[in-house]
C-alpha cells in the first residue's frame, strides 16, 4: 500500500467509530495493545486507531497516488468526515510513499508536489498530509539484512 489515510487518538473508541461509518478500515488498533502480537509482553501501543488505504499505487508512481487519493477522498468525504472530525482524534494524516530518485541514476535533485485539488481536500477533513521516502531498492536491502542475519544465527 503506497498511501495510507492514519487516524488515532488517546481516548479514541474505535469499536465504537467503526460501528458509525460505511467505510472499513483495513487495519484497527487499541491503546494498550503489545505493537508486535509475537511480543505479548513487549512495547505496548501508545494511541488507539486505524488506517485506510487510499492508493495501492507503487511508491515510484505518485501521480497515480494523488488521483487515487482524491477519488478515495472526494467519494468517502462525508464518511471521513465523521471519523477525521471526532473530538477523540488527535491525529489524521495522509502518508505517501514516494520511492527516492535523488543519488540514483545520477538525479541530483529530487522534487514533488501536491495539487491544490488534494491540499484543499486533506485541509476540509482536517487531514495533515506527509510522505515517507523509500530507497527504490529497499527490498533489495531487507533481503540481504534478512540473509545477514540467518547467518549471524547459523553460527551460533
């Protein structure tokens, strides 16, 4: 998933906003829970909340992100509406994915924008807007951490 619309807050009901809304989230979680469930007793979540995939567009295609977006925004306005304006949100934020061009292919300088259109959007949901830079070989470089590490393990 290249954008994702997050939404949490502290004192936030999630099986309660969820019940009031058309639109599912593709993800829900709650205050208190472990972040990782193979860690019951580790790191606990700090906020409730959930998240809505508004493109599944790649992260080297951020005009097709954007459209994506403004059509998953524009046609679930009043939905989101609903969720982005209750009084136990703290944060909504729309996150891209943008794949990293600068240093590759000797591109010097990396620049992105956002049209109005989506600005004027994200501003009438109360939505702040973000992105995430991604080097354009990360898997590349999880598999071989993954790699590094079976070996790591193999020797002990």
């Amino acid at each position: 998933m290249s954008c994702i619309l997050r939404v949490s807050g502290d004192k936030l009901d999630i099986d309660s906003l969820v019940k009031k809304i058309k639109i599912k989230p593709y993800d829900t979680y709650k205050k208190g829970e472990p972040v990782f469930k193979t860690i019951p007793d580790g790191r606990k979540v700090q906020t409730s909340g959930m998240s809505f995939c508004t493109s599944n567009a790649d992260s080297d295609k951020l005009d097709k992100q954007i459209k994506d977006t403004i059509k998953y925004l524009t046609k679930n306005k009043l939905e989101l509406k609903k969720v982005t304006t209750n009084k136990d949100v703290t944060y909504s934020t729309l996150d891209f994915a943008i794949e990293l061009r600068m240093g590759y292919n000797n591109i010097a300088l990396q620049s992105d924008y956002f049209p109005h259109e989506l600005l004027k959007l994200c501003a009438d949901l109360k939505i702040d807007l973000g992105f995430s830079l991604y080097p354009p070989d990360l898997e590349e470089q999880l598999e071989a951490r993954l790699a590094e590490k079976k070996k790591l393990a193999k020797k002990k």
